[in-house]
C-alpha cells in the first residue's frame, strides 16, 4: 500500500463520512488507524452531516511508529510542514489519507490542498452536486459577510457550479 492519498470535494460531498468509513474499514482489518485533524482546528472530532462521529486528535509532529493508516480530516487547513510530515509517514507499508475541500469560498486553493496536489500518490475527487442546478458543483459558496478564511459554520456554505457561483458572486 504505502500511499498518501488526497479526496476532496466541495462543502457536503460526504468528505468526513467518507473518513469515518475508512477508519472502520481499517480498523475491521486489525488495523492501527489514528485519526487526525489539522493542529490549527480546536475540535477534538470528525463529524459528518450524516451523523456520523469519531474522536480525533491534533496531528503529531511525529506519528507514532506502531501506526498503520494515517486518516486526516480538513486537510486544506494542513500546513505545508505537516503535509511534509504525513508524505514522510508515508513509508514501509504506512498509509495516509486525507479528506477536505480544494478550494475557500473565493475560489483560491487552501495551503493543505495545494501540498496535498503536489506531494500525493493518488488524488480523487469526491463528486457532489450544485444546490440550485444539480450540475457538478467545484465551488462552495459562502452566504455570509464573514470574510474570514476560516470560518467552520458548514450551514453557510453552498456546493454550486461554476455558472450558479458565477450568477451569486460576480
């Protein structure tokens, strides 16, 4: 195995959902999984729509050695250095896989997904579906004036097409 792999998709695409079946899946394998979330996220799980939870905790400078599957939620809120970390665990049958968005609400790639892109074995997208067309969405709207880069409240968020965010934005 020995990969790192990068899924993203727009806000709602089952990205956590996706992370949390992976863990279950490894762990029914007698698996030692560690699920992560990046150190500048001050929550101490993955949590999905669909209700789905699992604890996580901060990501190590150093993932312990008797790790088997690395598992990383938010990923686009990764830092450069801790990208570099999770490719460098990637060795001796280690696997990482890492769940978040490409893109903020502007259209700018995050500094996770950016590494993410660069330094993956394998990068898949998680498809979804435009909240007002049902075309492909890539681009997650944000109907607030909150302009801060991180803002973690998923109900103001918007998966839409190029077209639809086009028309909402511009």
């Amino acid at each position: 195995m020995s990969k790192l792999y990068f899924f993203f998709g727009t806000m709602g695409a089952g990205k956590s959902a996706y992370a949390i079946n992976k863990a279950y899946e490894f762990r029914e394998r007698n698996l030692e999984v560690m699920l992560a979330l990046p150190k500048s996220l001050k929550v101490g799980y993955i949590d999905s729509r669909s209700g789905l939870k699992l604890d996580a905790i901060p990501l190590p400078e150093r993932i312990p050695e008797n790790i088997d599957i690395l598992i990383v939620d938010e990923s686009q809120f990764l830092s450069e250095q801790e990208v570099k970390n999770i490719r460098n665990f990637c060795k001796n049958e280690k696997s990482a896989f890492c769940y978040g968005l490409r893109t903020d609400f502007s259209g700018n790639l995050f500094e996770g997904s950016k590494f993410l892109f660069a330094l993956s074995d394998s990068i898949r997208e998680i498809p979804s579906m435009c909240k007002i067309c049902k075309k492909k969405s890539i681009f997650n709207f944000r109907n607030s004036d909150n302009k801060n880069t991180i803002c973690l409240d998923k109900d103001i968020y918007e998966p839409l097409c190029f077209e639809c965010y086009s028309k909402k934005c511009c």
